[in-house]
C-alpha cells in the first residue's frame, strides 16, 4: 500500500507527501519490485536520472516485464545510439515480440510499443509499421481505465506513427474520460 500511495501522490503532484510515503514503502518492501518502480518515478520527476537508472535495473531484476522500466534503460540506450542494446532489453522478457511473426496481447502491448521507437530509430521501419499495427489491435477490445486498460496507448501508437493530430485527439479524450497516470512524467 505505501508504494501505490507514494504513485497516487505523485499524481497529485504533491512530491513531499510521494517521497514521505515510498520511504515506509522502501521500509516495508525492501525486496519487492514495486518500491524500486515507484522509486524509479520519483527520481525521475525530482531530476535525478542517474538513481532513476539505478532503481529501474533493481526492478527489472526482481521482474524483468515491467514495460516502463525497460523502458527508461531504453532511453539510455537509444541516447548513446546503442540501438541492438536497446533491442536486447526487449528480447529476453518478450521474446514474441522479435518473433518474424509477433504475438502482441493485451499483457504485451505497452512493451511492443516501446519496442517499436527501437525498431524506427534503428531503420527498422516495416517492423515497428507491424508492432503498431498488431498493438492498434490488440487494445481494441481493452477498456481505457483500469489497471489492465490500455490508458494512452493509443496516443504512443498515433506519435510513433507522426500522426500528431490523432495523437493530441487521443490524448484529449483521455483526460476528458479521466486518465490521469503519472501525468506529470508523460506531459
């Protein structure tokens, strides 16, 4: 519970309440995952990337398929242009997805579509056009909010695809629905 309140602070935007609360969830669940995700967040919105990148290997230890820590080590990797690297990360969570047929689902989808700003960025064009189009499938039948919902998904699909104004659209209609997120991170 103290990890889930310092994410739900965090979206509220009230940073010394987040930080008050992961101190007890760091206390409470040392060796859990979730602090260390949660952790990941706070230091990324404090401005601390370096501790972010720390806490987001932590949390892939203890769970490699958690899509948005790979996700920050993807960053690092794609900003060095260490493009197989990045791919890498990809390959031993979610083999399915580098498959020459991927298999995308609702339990993959955020990770496919991380994957495929590696796949574009490293002149993997016709692959990421496939990931997207499988993810564009398979959050059809996914509620927007819920902890299994697709959020804003549609948004990543609609930007990767430099469709800018679907993507705002998107993300309009979101927020109207009430996503929210750790909206301070992704704006």
């Amino acid at each position: 519970a103290p990890a889930w309140l310092t994410t739900m602070y965090l979206d509220l935007g009230d940073q010394a309440q987040a930080e008050r609360w992961l101190a007890q969830a760091i206390r409470a669940e040392a060796d859990q995952a979730v602090p260390k995700l949660v952790s990941c967040k706070v230091a990324l919105l404090a401005g601390r990337p370096a501790l972010a990148i720390e806490h987001a290997k932590d949390a892939l230890e203890m769970f490699p398929k958690i899509p948005a820590m790979l996700q920050v080590l993807r960053d690092v990797d794609l900003r060095k242009g260490k493009y197989a690297q990045a791919r890498a990360r990809y390959a031993r969570p979610y083999p399915e997805l580098l498959e020459a047929v991927p298999r995308v689902n609702s339990s993959n989808v955020a990770a496919a579509i991380d994957l495929t700003l590696v796949l574009k960025m490293s002149g993997d064009d016709a692959g990421a056009t496939r990931l997207l189009a499988l993810s564009e499938a398979a959050i059809q039948d996914m509620p927007r909010l819920s902890t299994n919902g697709f959020g804003i998904a549609d948004v990543y699909i609609y930007a990767l695809r430099g469709e800018k104004r679907k993507a705002l659209l998107a993300w309009q209609t979101a927020v109207r629905a009430g996503w929210h997120g750790p909206w301070p991170f992704w704006r």
